[in-house]
C-alpha cells in the first residue's frame, strides 16, 4: 500500500497540471494571445510551429495526459486497485520525456520560454518522480 501523502500529491499535481494545460489550450482555440507576467516569450512558443500538431494545439494532448493521471488517482483512491499506481508509473515516462523535448525546442530551438509551459514541465516531471518512488516501493515490497 503506497503512502497516502504520495498518491495525494499525484492527486494535486495532475490537477494543477490539466487546469494549466487547459488554460493554454483554451487561449488557443479562443485564438487569443497567451501573455506571459514573468517570462517573455509565451507568445513566441504558443504560436511556434512546435505548438500544434496539425490544428490540434500539444497543449490539448498534455489536458488529456493529466485528467488521465487525475482519473487513475481518483480510479485508486475509490478501488485500492494497485493496477491504477502502475499505469501512473509507466504513463508518467512520456509526460518527462515529452517535458525534456518541450523545454529544448523552448532554449534551443524557439529562443523563448513560456512560463505555462513551464508549470507543465515542472509538473510533469514532479509526477515522474513521484511515480517512480512508487514504483520502487512496489519493486521493494514484491
């Protein structure tokens, strides 16, 4: 049985998460600029060429990847299936990777950082890890 405290931290992060993904993905189908308060250069990335992938913004495809993060959280929670905290593990390698790829086209390629974009990284990579100590937990007790 995982720690509490770590499945409602997945819990917290998947929903911070989906509302910033959300919150992105929103501001592209309204068609209205994404300004960033801290950093300089949201509007750089959010209009790129790496933004979309075909008419569909990436910023959707990271809502879908955190409510189903949120959703197994929940699916756990509600049925102690240890099944649910697996997927979670495995499911959160794409989100890091995705994150690592996001944050080079962003200092590499782009030359502008947006700071939502950001969030979702910190986020993303903030599941990673806890995923993967409740990974090792398992390992450790099987």
């Amino acid at each position: 049985m995982p720690p509490k405290w770590l499945i409602y931290s997945l819990l917290f992060l998947s929903l911070i998460g989906f509302l910033d993904a959300d919150y992105i993905t929103i501001k592209h189908y309204l068609g209205v600029p994404l300004t960033c308060s801290i950093f300089e250069g949201c509007e750089k990335v959010t209009t790129s060429q790496y933004a979309t992938v075909g008419n569909i913004p990436v910023a959707l495809f990271g809502a879908v990847y955190y409510l189903s993060i949120l959703v197994l959280v929940i699916l756990y929670l509600d049925t102690g299936r240890v099944g649910a905290i697996r997927l979670i593990s495995r499911f959160s390698v794409a989100g890091f990777l995705a994150s690592l790829w996001f944050i080079y086209l962003q200092l590499f390629v782009i030359g502008a950082i947006c700071f939502y974009c950001m969030v979702s990284a910190v986020t993303s990579t903030s599941i990673f890890i806890v995923g993967m100590r409740l990974m090792i937990k398992e390992y450790k007790n099987n």
